[in-house]
C-alpha cells in the first residue's frame, strides 16, 4: 500500500468558522463529511489553543445526519453506546468498533477482489471503465466506509469513453445487470 496520506488540517478560528489549510478556503461540515465520505483523513484543531477537535466535530456530523432522519445508527446500538460510557471499563465498546469496521472494509476489499477474478468480462474490452463505475457504486452504497476505494482518473475515462464509444451502451447494460445482482446479494 502507498505511503498514507497526512489528515487534511482544518482550522478552528475563534469565530468557529472552519478553515482548510490545503485550499485557503472556508469549509462547512458537510465538506468535511464529504472529505470523510471521499476516503480522507481529517484533523480538525482550535487555532488559539492548538486543541484536537476532530473527536468533538465528527460526532456533530452524525448528529446532524441522525436528526435529518437519515438513521445509519439503531437505537440499541446508541444505547449500548451510552452505556459503554457508564460502565467502569467501557474501554472495550471503541476498540470493538475499529475492529468491526476494519473488517467490513477488508471484507468489501476482497468481494471486489473476488468478484474480479471470477468475472468472465474481465477479458471484455471496455472492462476497466466498467470496473471503476462498480467501485464508485460500491463506495456510494457503503457511503465511504472504505478507505481503500479511489475516484477514476477522469482524463482515463474520458480516454476509454472515446475509444469504447459503440461498446458503451453495451457496458451500462452489463453494469446494470451486475448492479442488479449484487443487490440481491445484499
């Protein structure tokens, strides 16, 4: 694996605006959300006091999330959550997180993988482009759980795009049918 990406360092300003240091620019928490969704580390740090904030803002955005209705996280799993951190010990319920989550990404790393090596299309002229539209699909229904997953090269897409042109309808009716049987497969 390539050598890891430093967190992005966003900035608290006593304003409590939020400032990317790699753009120069203001940033809300749905861009921060959207930088985590992307595969990206994030650090989020009080300019004044040098405080890590990162822990503080990454629940604000569940939060958020959660209160708009879009419920990723169950009631028992709050619950269990709110009691880990009244029990003498409860140091048990993050570790158990991380790795529960480690395993889902290495899990959806191997069913790519697999998925890949016993594809019959896989010798199909066009077959990148089609494999870079099932990882993006993938990465879009995990809602970036993974961090292994990487955007497509645009200037490569457009490549194929032009070279494939005939072929292309083909492919996204393939792709849809694929599409159709991993969701039965869920």
């Amino acid at each position: 694996m390539a050598e890891e990406e430093k967190p992005l360092l966003i900035k608290r300003y006593a304003s409590r605006r939020l400032y990317n240091t790699e753009t120069s620019d203001y940033v809300t928490l749905e861009d921060i959300a959207g930088f985590i969704r992307d595969g990206r580390e994030v650090q989020i740090v009080d300019l004044k006091s040098g405080d890590d904030l990162t822990r503080q803002y990454l629940l604000q955005i569940i939060a958020e999330h959660e209160s708009r209705g879009e419920n990723v996280l169950p009631v028992n799993v709050l619950n269990d959550l709110v009691r880990s951190y009244m029990v003498p010990g409860g140091g048990l319920m993050p570790q158990f997180l991380q790795s529960s989550f480690e395993m889902l990404r290495e899990s959806q790393a191997k069913m790519v993988e697999n998925m890949n090596a016993m594809n019959p299309m896989s010798k199909m002229p066009g077959f990148d482009a089609m494999q870079a539209q099932q990882q993006a699909f993938l990465k879009a229904m995990t809602s970036g759980l993974s961090g292994n997953w990487s955007a497509p090269d645009p200037a490569e897409e457009d490549e194929t795009k032009s070279s494939q042109g005939e072929d292309l309808d083909e492919i996204k009716k393939q792709l849809a049918e694929l599409q159709k049987k991993l969701s039965k497969l869920s």
